[in-house]
C-alpha cells in the first residue's frame, strides 16, 4: 500500500456458469423465456425477445431486434452480443462482445463488467463502478466524469496506442496533468479524477504509461493548421483556381456520382451541363450549394425532368467538394464541423483519398444516413489482402440532425484514431497501403446506394441539407508533405516556327529555334529539331521526336487517361490515350522531357490552364527484350494492364504492384513479383502461363490450356474457377491439386504446380486437395470436395455438397442446401458426431462442421451421431452404429452388421445388408431391415409417442424385440404370452401381447381395459407372427 490513501473500490461480480440453453427458432420473431434457474438464452436469428427472470442468466444477441427483457435484481446477468453497437440493456450487469469485426459497447448505470473480443473495442461503462477488458486489440476506453470510478483490467500501456483512455469532461489537457495525478496502490495504478471517482489499472506500473495512452480533451493548437475554409463564401475550382472541385477526379460519368455503390443521385454545381458524353448547350441551373450564416449548404433534390437526360437519368442531384485541385496532405489530422441532414436514404461523408488513385484504399473520418441520426460510422478501407477489407466502428451519437457536431481523424503511419466532439472514438492500425500516401479531402451527399438503402417519399421532405461549418486540417508529428498542390496557369512562351498539321498523315519539321508542331488528326510524324519544342500530335497514332533541348508534348485531358510504357533497349516512350472521348491514339516519344495536359474550355476553347509532369514520371510500365527475342512488360498498376502493347512474340507482364490484374489479349505470360498475399493474376482465352511471386496469389486462368505456376513450397496460392462463367464457361470444373491437373469451365486443360487451394464455379464441381492444409470452396451447385491429408478447410457454398476431408483436423461448412460430410475414404472406423464433434476420432478427429445435415462412414465399423435436427446418417461398410438423436432422421446401416438408433422423432431406418439392430426410439418411425436376420426393438414405457411401421418382417427370420422395462416386473417377464386374432379385445384379463392378424399391428395389453392399450408397431403386408419371432426383455 502507498503512503497515499485512496478510496476502496470493489469490483463487480460476474455471473455464474448458465444451464443448458433455452433457444429460439432460427429465422423467427420469438419469445424466449427462462427458468427460476441460471438460463442461456438464445433467440438465434430473428427479432427476438429474451426473458430470463431469476437466476444469473446469459443473453445471446446476434440481431438488432433483439430485446433483452431482465427483472430487478434478477441475478447477476450478462449480455453476450455479436452486433456492431451494443448499449446494455436495463437490470443486466455484465456485457461480452463477440464476433470478428470492430466492436462498440456501452454499459448502463449498474456497476458492469464490459468485455471486449480479440479485436478493435470502443468500450464505455457509462455510470456505475464498472471493470473493463479490451480483449486483445487496439482498443479505446471512454470514462466519462460523473459516471462513477472504473477500472481497466488488460490495458496495455506504453508508446504503442494499442490501449487507449478518453477521458471525457475531467479538464486534464495534458498528459503531466495525468501522470501528476496517479498514484501506485500495490499492483494497481490508480488515478484520481477529482470529485471522488478515479479510474484504476490493473496488474500495472505508473512508470509504463506514456501520452500516447491518453486522450483527453482534443487540442489542436499544439498543431500547425495547414487548411482551413470556414466557408465564408464557396470558392469553387474554375479549372486553374479556386480551392474545391464539384466532381470527382475520373473521366466520364463516373466523375459525377459512384455508380458502384449503388447511389442515385449525380453530382452537379451551378454550370452542371450535362454528363460528358450529352451536354446541354447552356446551364441545366441545377445548384445544390449555399451559403447560409457562415455555413456551405448541400442540399439534395429532385432532377426536374426536363434535365434527365443530361443528368444521366438520375433522379436526385446534389453535390461534392474535392480539395483534389487544391489541398493534399500525408498523415495529420483533419476535422469537419457540420450539421447532418435528415431523410430516408440521405448519405453524408467527409472522407480522403489517395491522390494517385486507386478503387479500394479510403479513410471515412465520418459517414451516418439521414434516418439514423444517433448512429455515425468511421472506417479505413484497405486494399492490402487485394479484396477490400476495412477497420470500422459503429458509434452511438447525440441526434446529428439536431445541432452541429465536430468529426475528426489523426491519421499516422502506426495508428489511425477518430474523434467525434474532441473525444476519441476508435481507433486501428494504419493499414500499409495507406502509409506514405498523399491524400485529399472529400465532403459530400449522396442519395441512396448499397449501404443507405433506398429513398421513399419522405427522403426530400424533412431537411436534405448536410451544413457545413468549416472544414479544417493540421499538420500533426507524424506530417510528411503539406500545403497547397495548385494547378499553373497555362501558356506557352519563347515558340519561334507554328507548324499546323492536317487531317491526313503528316510529317512536320521544326528548326533550330523554339517550335510548336500540332498534328491535328492522322497519323503524324513529327520532329522539333535543336531547342525548345512543343509538340501536340493530336488524334491519330503519332511519332514524336522532340530533338535536343526540353521539348514538351501535348495532351488534352490530364494524366489519369494516359498509359506510358518506356523501352529499356531503345529509350522510346510508347504513350496510349485510354479516354473514350476524343481519343488521341497511341504515340512514340522519343527526346521528350515533360508532358504537358491542357484544360481547354468547351464553348470558347481558351485554355485554361495546364499541368507539366515529367515523362520519366509518367511512366506506368517499362518494357525489356530477352536474348530470344520476347518481350517482359513491367507494371506495377494493374489498372494500365489492359492498355499494354503486345506483339505477335512471346510477351510477359511482370507485375510488382498488388490487386488484381488482367493479362491483355496478345501477352501469354503473367508473373507476380508482388510481396506475400493480395495479387490476383488473370490471364485471357489464350493458353497462358501464370506465376506467383512470394505467395497468396490467386489465379483465374479463364479459357485455354493454362499453366499455374505458384510459390512452392510456401505452397499458398490459390486456384480460382469462379469467373468461368461470366467470360462464357459453362460447365463445372475437375480440380485435382494432388496430380496437379484441372479442367476448366470451358474445357480447357489446366496444369497446377504448387497449389495450395482452389475456387470452383456456380455449377457442381469436383474439386481434390493434396497433403496440404488446403482451403477449398464449391461456391454454387452440387461440389464434391474432398482434402486428403492435412488440416483442410471445404466450404461447399450453394447447394447439396459432398464434404471429404480425409485425415486431419478439418473444416467442414456446408453453406446453403442439403450437405454431407463424407468419410467413405477412411482407411480405419472412426467416430463421428454432428452435435459434439469433441467426441469425433479416427478421420474425423478435430473435424469441425458448419451447415451439415449428413454423414457418410467408412468401410469400416463407425460410430455415427446426429443433432437436434433431421439428419441423414450412412453406414457404410462395417459393423457400424448409427444414433440419430432429435429430429425426422435419415438412417442407412448399408453393409455390415448395423446397429441403427433414431432416437425422438419420427424418423426412417434402414439397415441394408447384414444382420441389423434397429430401434426407433420416440416418434412415429418406419423401419426397414433390408437383407440378413434384423431385430426390430421396440420400448412400451414410450407409450403412445412410439408408433412404428415395420415394412420387411420376415417370421423365422428376423425377431421382433418388445422391452417392457419399468412396466413388468423381471421375474413375471417369462409370464407375458403372445396372443392373437383378427382384432384386439376390449379388455384383457392380464398383460400379454397381441398381434393383430388382420392389420398386422403389435399391442402391449397392460391388462384391463383397451384404452390402456400401448401400440408398439404395425408389420406391413400382415406377415405371420409366432411365439418364437418374439423376445421379451
């Protein structure tokens, strides 16, 4: 104990272990309802509601509809959920959170215990003295003054921002302030806040913080502000000044909305004539910005109609604004003050991008959706796995559409934190394609799309208005580049000789002075000789020789719509135009220093500005000769691929970047030099080689004979079929990666050589693994996947799979449809138990499954068990015992000498060849002997629930055996005659059992009246019964 006394703090109690689970019906809108006892309570999917009364009862919440209904001092209870955002719900003390993604979650006024799961948590006890667990991630801890005296339990301090405390309205501003204020209690940190609350640390040293574990109230002036618009007046980009453009920075119509989320409306500002491709010959006078009292309006509406054909049939315009011309920043922190609007399907953001492009990598310091005002999302989109994946974090808000709110983002190349009011809400780890790059800053409102779903009659009728105070940003720390990126003013000086070209194909030829050459249409020829030179070729496939001197060439457009290949052996810049608009063809250069992009004005075809970028800059891919003659194409942008010149020889790409890149028509060869994981390599319908870098490349050969050449023995990339089918495959495929050989969707005949996994297609494949932990998927149709050795992971996807894993620990998942885990290649018996698969062994040991309704044994004597539900069970070969459980069951002993258990439920069995045991349990079950002497088992104590049809009894060749346990007493067992006649008596004198010769059915008379009777079985088809076909036991 310190010298310092402070005040004693006791932490909250957890609850005791639940009894079994109580659930709902999956896909339901259920009421679940607990015992007196410890209850787990489950409302699976569906809006459920979740009573559990007395007792220390658990809560699983897997859905946003779910209600969590707990009595006062009901026992000491815990919510255990799986959504985005949880708020404890009232009388329940403890919450979990589960699942994979980035997790919110706040407590109420008792003293709770709040977990987090091994990812990123924002975790807030609101009041109470509550402890808390991040869970392993980077997490952020929200202590807010007034709700009590918390304690963190695994916070992780030191100068690594894996843990992190915001404390909320305690006017502490800088870390001295919190360090001056904590004391150590034993093995406990304790820092007092004042007013009595403190916050304690667990299992820590005062000496192991440092300011990067802290953040307290957000102040921005210990940085240097490097923009600012308080949005006085709307500066919009004119083309050469002016700080925000109104669309984003890509060629057509995809410059005016983003079509690939989804959304409906077209971005548009007061001289919006039209989208590129249809232009009005004036103004459409469609205008979303204002400015009101200090504040930049962008209101969204409605397209009138006379304006949608040129508003691309969008049936809502609003606006963007883009620093893309103005303002690029890397790492810093950037803010927005703004009021959100409210409507249906209204989508506001304020988020960067990377200057140099590119589809997935994104930083949101904000995005909400107009009908959820007390709801914001940030997110960091990235690209690294060469699928989008992104860090996000679900957080509750004051009403957004009420009054105005401050969103800001500290973006650093270690660690990205958000902050919603100047407090910390989130935080992650900077992914590594959003390290080191420029970005600019985005604010917009859009209507509609994937995420805001769709806008009704109410969407304009509220307030369509995102308001904007300011937007802001500073250079913090971690700031590499800063300032303003202005585009020049355009013109060209000191050009002595303008030659003008034609039509047709010209040759043109400047002197020693200062030249300009304009091509015009055709395909030119054009050289400047000694000196200075602009060039401008034009329309047409040109050779451009810009001579001695800093010569210039010319293009329309800016860089974006250009691919430059440079050749090593000849230093001669080939330059491809990709624009669809008024395309200026593919070009030679040599003894060109700079490229040169105009802005010309569409009615008075002034220019406007222009943009100089050094040609050595602009190079997207460098082309190199081998000694034989074929050629090696280097690129590190995918995006180029398709632009790439081939020759009639043997070309190869060899890409360095990562994502995923498509080999042109006329290339056979595709390589990746990229680092481990996110390429994927696409060839085309000739017959292609592909070649992995590192690993974790994923191959899409498409038609043709191809050759997969992967990282072996890293043994980690993957074969993937799914894309046949859009490119006109239209079978299904046969993937061997063991023999290394494949067929694909459209006949071809693949090679695989260090193929660790594979993709099938939509129709029904047959898919085999290798020695390897092989991860295989089906996707739809009818798969057959099977993973031999190692511990393999087979996903079926759509429809009725077939699932072998072979040995190993493996994971099997079904997905939609009818699937079957398989075992028929087994070289031993194996236990194999759907419900416990703790109980598997053999083949099936450390089997885990997913969506599986059926087993298939081996040839071997197996130990089969079902689950709750209906499930199909197949012997196999072997003296094999089947255990049905719970549900309408599926039996098949097969071959062997079978025992077959259903268990409740009324369920089918059929015991195949060999002597069989068949015993249907509870339920109305049909059983069937099938070849050999089967015994048929039948429990009176069932009762009345138990009622069998018996479809093959042969007398003399299979018995019928009647347990009358609990009903007779042993020793009077050998008393219990078989009697029968066309009908059952109305009452009988003592118990016996009655056959009935003329239905076929088997009655256990307990003596008495007939309404004690207890059916057992009917025998279809009549058969004869005697004495000696009986056992009683």
């Amino acid at each position: 104990m310190s010298d310092t006394q402070t005040p004693i703090w006791t932490a909250p109690p957890p609850s005791a272990i639940p009894g079994p689970m109580v659930r709902a019906r999956d896909g339901f809108n259920d009421l679940v309802v607990g015992t007196p006892d410890n209850d787990a309570l489950a409302g699976l999917s569906g809006a459920d509601t979740m009573v559990g009364g007395l007792g220390d009862d658990t809560y699983y919440v897997d859905d946003p509809g779910d209600v969590v209904d707990e009595d006062e001092n009901g026992g000491i209870d815990t919510v255990i959920s799986y959504l985005p955002t949880t708020v404890l719900a009232r009388n329940v003390e403890n919450l979990t959170l589960s699942g994979s993604s980035n997790k919110s979650g706040y407590g109420n006024a008792l003293a709770n215990i709040v977990r987090g799961h091994a990812g990123n948590n924002v975790l807030d006890g609101g009041a109470g003295d509550d402890l808390l667990y991040g869970g392993g991630g980077t997490d952020v801890f929200v202590v807010r003054a007034g709700n009590g005296s918390d304690a963190i339990g695994d916070f992780k301090a030191g100068p690594t921002s894996a843990s992190i405390v915001s404390l909320v309205g305690y006017g502490l501003t800088s870390f001295d302030q919190i360090k001056a204020a904590m004391v150590q209690d034993d093995t406990t940190v304790v820092l007092n806040l004042g007013n009595g609350e403190t916050l304690r640390f667990l299992n820590q040293a005062v000496q192991n913080f440092s300011a990067d574990d802290f953040r307290s109230g957000l102040d921005t002036s210990k940085w240097t502000q490097t923009f600012g618009d308080e949005f006085d007046t709307f500066d919009r980009f004119n083309g050469v000044d002016g700080t925000w453009t109104t669309r984003f920075p890509r060629d057509g119509f995809s410059g005016f909305t983003n079509p690939t989320r989804g959304e409906q409306q077209v971005y548009v500002d007061s001289e919006f004539r039209g989208a590129p491709a249809k232009s009005a010959p004036e103004a459409l006078g469609l205008n979303p910005f204002s400015v009101q009292d200090g504040s930049l309006e962008i209101t969204a509406r409605e397209t009138p109609a006379q304006a949608l054909s040129w508003a691309g049939n969008r049936k809502y315009y609003s606006g963007l604004i883009s620093s893309f011309s103005s303002f690029q920043q890397t790492y810093g922190y950037f803010e927005m003050r703004a009021k959100m609007p409210a409507g249906q399907a209204l989508w506001p953001a304020f988020w960067l991008l990377p200057v140099d492009g590119g589809a997935i990598t994104e930083l949101d310091v904000v995005e909400m959706l107009g009908q959820s005002p007390f709801n914001s999302l940030v997110a960091a989109h990235s690209g690294v796995t060469g699928k989008r994946t992104a860090d996000t974090f679900l957080n509750l808000t004051p009403d957004l559409n009420a009054d105005y709110h401050t969103f800001g983002m500290d973006w650093g190349p270690k660690t990205i934190t958000w902050y919603f009011d100047g407090v910390a809400v989130g935080s992650a780890a900077t992914p590594a394609d959003l390290q080191n790059r420029s970005m600019y800053m985005i604010a917009n409102l859009a209507v509609g799309g994937n995420w805001a779903g769709l806008p009704n009659a109410g969407t304009l009728a509220d307030d369509p208005s995102l308001r904007i105070d300011y937007i802001r940003a500073y250079a913090t720390e971690n700031t590499v580049s800063t300032g303003a990126v202005r585009r020049s003013r355009g013109g060209v000086d000191g050009v002595i000789d303008d030659l003008f070209g034609t039509a047709l194909n010209d040759s043109l030829s400047g002197n020693d002075q200062n030249d300009k050459l304009s091509g015009a249409a055709g395909d030119d020829t054009l050289s400047g000789g000694a000196d200075n030179d602009t060039i401008g070729g034009g329309a047409g496939n040109d050779v451009i020789d810009g001579g001695t001197g800093i010569d210039v060439a010319l293009y329309a457009g800016d860089l974006s719509r250009l691919v430059v290949v440079r050749d090593l052996d000849t230093d001669v810049y080939t330059v491809i135009d990709t624009g669809s608009v008024d395309n200026q063809g593919t070009d030679q250069l040599t003894g060109i220093e700079t490229l040169r992009f105009r802005r010309i004005d569409d009615v008075s075809g002034d220019v406007l500005g222009s943009t100089d970028v050094a040609l050595t800059d602009a190079v997207d891919a460098v082309v190199r000769r081998n000694p034989d003659g074929s050629r090696v194409l280097t690129v590190g942008d995918a995006s180029v691929a398709p632009f790439l010149p081939a020759t009639a020889g043997i070309d190869t790409v060899e890409f360095t970047g990562r994502g995923v890149i498509r080999l042109a028509d006329g290339f056979e060869t595709l390589t990746s030099t990229a680092t481990p994981y996110g390429t994927t390599l696409i060839g085309n319908a000739g017959a292609n080689t592909l070649r992995s870098g590192p690993g974790g490349t994923r191959f899409v050969g498409l038609a043709g004979d191809d050759l997969f050449v992967g990282s072996s023995p890293l043994a980690s990339d993957t074969v993937d079929y799914s894309l046949d089918a859009a490119d006109g495959g239209t079978a299904g495929v046969s993937v061997n990666l063991a023999g290394g050989l494949a067929t694909d969707g459209f006949g071809g005949r693949d090679t695989l050589v260090g193929i660790a996994h594979a993709t099938g297609t939509a129709s029904g494949d047959t898919i085999v693994g290798s020695g390897l932990a092989n991860v295989l998927q089906g996707l739809g149709g009818n798969d057959m996947l099977s993973g031999g050795a190692g511990d393999d992971r087979l996903d079926g996807g759509a429809g009725d799979d077939t699932l072998d894993g072979g040995a190993g620990a493996d994971q099997l998942i079904g997905g939609d449809g009818a699937n079957t885990a398989s075992y028929a290649s087994a070289a031993a018996g194996l236990t194999a138990d759907l419900g416990n698969a703790a109980n598997n062994t053999g083949d099936a040991a450390g089997d885990r499954y997913n969506r599986i309704s059926a087993l298939v044994g081996s040839g071997y004597d197996d130990s089969l068990t079902g689950s709750a539900a209906a499930d199909i069970l197949r012997g196999g070969g072997g003296g094999d015992t089947l255990a049905g459980l719970n549900g309408a069951d599926l039996l098949f002993g097969e071959d062997g000498d079978d025992l077959l258990l259903g268990g409740a439920g009324s369920d089918t069995i059929d015991g195949g060849a060999g002597n069989d045991r068949l015993a249907g349990g509870i339920g109305y079950d049909r059983l069937t002997g099938g070849a050999g002497a089967d015994t048929f088992v039948f429990a009176a104590a069932d009762g009345k629930t138990s009622m069998d049809t018996v479809t093959d009894f042969t007398s003399g060749v299979d018995k019928l055996e009647v347990q009358l346990s609990g009903l007779v007493d042993p020793s009077r067992l050998s008393e219990i005659r078989l009697l029968t006649g066309m009908a059952v008596p109305t009452s009988a004198p003592s118990a016996a059992l009655f056959y009935e010769t003329g239905s076929g059915r088997l009655w256990w008379e307990p003596g008495g009246a007939a309404s004690g009777n207890v059916l057992l079985a009917t025998l279809s088809g009549n058969p004869t019964l005697t004495a000696g076909d009986v056992t009683i036991v």
